[in-house]
C-alpha cells in the first residue's frame, strides 16, 4: 500500500496534464516544431510546456489536484484487490502478482522432453488465473469508481477555474444531491470492458508467447552459443542480454501489457470523458464536449472526429489537419 501510495504520488502531475488533454483542453497555442523524421510540423504543448503553464498559474501544488481521492482510489483498490484473490484462491494456492495471471510456480512453457498433456493444464491454469484476476480487478475497480470520478472532476475544475469539488468529503455530498447514486459510477462500463479486455489481451499474448515463440525458439537452443534456427535467433538478438528463460517470460509479460494498453486505450478515454460530461463544469460541456447520451454516443463521435487516441501520447503532438483546439 505504501509502495503504491508513493507511486501515485510521483505519477500525479503525469495523470493530470493527461486528463486535461484527453478533454480537449490546449491552454497554449501550436508552435512550429520538427518531428522525429525532421521535418516542420505544427505541435501542441507537450507534458512540460503543459505543466509549466499549471504551475505558472496555479503553483506547484496545483500540479496535485485530485491526490486526495486517488491516493483512497488507491490504497482502498489494492486492499479489496487482495482479499478478493484471498477468498477465491483454494487452500494452499498461490496468490498471482498484480498485473498477471501467471503463478510464481507456473509449469508452463513446457521443457523438452515434457508430455503432451502439460499445454492443456498450463492454458487451464492461465484462464484459472486470469479469470481470478478479472473478478479481483473488477471488484476493486468498482468499489473505487466514486473516487476515480472525483479525481478527475477536480482536475478538470482547472479549466473554468471552478471550486465546485474542493474536498473528497463534500465532493459526495455534492454528486449525490445533483446526480444520486449513479453519478458516482458515470464512465464505469467502459472502464471495466477496458480493463478486463487488457487483461485478458496481456495475458494470453504472454501465454502464447512464451509456450510456442520462446519455448520453441530459444528454449530448444544450447545455452553455449546461439543457433541461427527461426525464432531463437530472433529473440537473441533483440535481448542479447537474456540468458534466461524466466527473464525472457518477464520481457514478454512487460511487451503484451504495453501492447494491449495501446489498444484499449479507447475505453479509457471514453470512461474518462463521460465521467466529467455535464457535470457542471466548463471542461465537461462545450466548446470541450457535447452532452453525451450514452458513452456509445461518447464513442462514435470521437470515432467520427479520428480523437479515439486523444491524450495517449504527450510527446510530439502534431496537430491534425482540419482539426479545431480551444485554447486561450
């Protein structure tokens, strides 16, 4: 809990200067830059240039507006996350590590010379374990939902300047009375759907490649020197370093998840949106967004304006032709 008090922390002024993008809010006109090829394009702010100008007005405190609710979201999130995993684990059984699906005592991917039966019992493990996962995160994500709304809304306060969630406590209180029970779950669905599709994209691209691409591979090759047969090859020379077959499995572990957080990045976008959307405050109505019916509509019309990856990078953010920004 510690651990990830002080993460959330460090990564604060990052979620923020995220969140303000992803609703649309450019506080700083483009500027003519180059871009990785070299060549001149028009960019928007990037992550410094966007946090200065939150410091510039509002100081360096203003960089953690919305610590208070996400620091609960946190702490609350990982306890549930774990008693969860506790009460569906059998006697005995391992609790996985946040963020995978796969056991410490995990038999997969198979060593030479194993049965054939040994893949069934791995892919029947990985689904146990991925399945155990889902269950503790969507529990977890649920209970602290109403944080993560509050979170948000105070970040986006910045943008009218707006006191309306001053407080974690009266912050309850005020989304009750305006919005009842459901304005403290707005955004929830694709949130879940988000979470549980990365997961389960992380986990049986990791599984897959570590049964059939590295056991294959690499796993087939003598450790004294590399053999030039398809595959081993391959990961040889993109981890020259690897010498393993456990750090390699963590190398995969850590390229699926950043793969399938790419591609699900939508939902989050989304899940946030509609979470600030005609709340009360400037940054949930127009010129920034339009009173969403549902987060489908939130959804198509971000497909219909190419915004469907708005505030996934905030580095080299070219402006897109034919594209309108609000800023002051």
């Amino acid at each position: 809990v510690l651990l990830g008090s002080g993460l959330t922390v460090l990564s604060q002024p990052l979620m923020y200067v995220k969140v303000l993008v992803q609703v649309g809010y450019e506080p700083l006109p483009p500027t003519l830059g180059r871009n990785i090829f070299g060549r001149q394009v028009y960019q928007l702010p990037g992550l410094f240039s966007y946090a200065k100008h939150i410091v510039k007005v509002d100081g360096r405190a203003g960089l953690f507006k919305g610590l208070a609710p996400r620091l609960c979201s946190s702490a609350i999130g990982t306890v549930v996350h774990s008693k969860v995993l506790q009460r569906s684990s059998g006697p005995g059984a391992s609790t996985p590590t946040l963020g995978t699906a796969f056991p410490p005592d995990s038999s997969f991917p198979l060593q030479p010379g194993a049965s054939k039966k040994e893949p069934v019992s791995s892919l029947e493990q990985v689904l146990k374990e991925t399945s155990r996962e889902m269950v503790a995160r969507s529990a977890a994500t649920v209970i602290t939902h109403p944080f993560h709304v509050i979170t948000l809304r105070c970040m986006v306060q910045f943008i009218g300047r707006e006191t309306k969630y001053s407080g974690t406590l009266s912050a309850f209180t005020t989304i009750y009375r305006e919005e009842g029970i459901l304005g403290f779950f707005a955004g929830l669905i694709p949130r879940l759907l988000g979470d549980i599709l990365s997961l389960w994209l992380c986990n049986m691209l990791a599984y897959l490649i570590n049964t059939y691409a590295l056991e294959n591979g690499v796993g087939s090759a003598p450790r004294s020197r590399p053999q030039s047969h398809f595959g081993g090859i391959q990961v040889l020379l993109l981890l020259p370093q690897v010498s393993t077959m456990t750090e390699m499995k963590s190398y995969s572990q850590a390229v699926t998840g950043f793969f399938a957080s790419m591609l699900t990045y939508p939902f989050v976008l989304v899940s946030n949106l509609m979470a600030v959307n005609n709340c009360g405050l400037a940054g949930g109505l127009l010129p920034y967004a339009p009173t969403y019916s549902s987060w489908l509509d939130c959804w198509s019309q971000l497909h219909r304006e190419g915004n469907m990856s708005r505030g996934n990078s905030l580095f080299f953010r070219k402006v897109p032709a034919g594209k309108r920004y609000v800023w002051e």
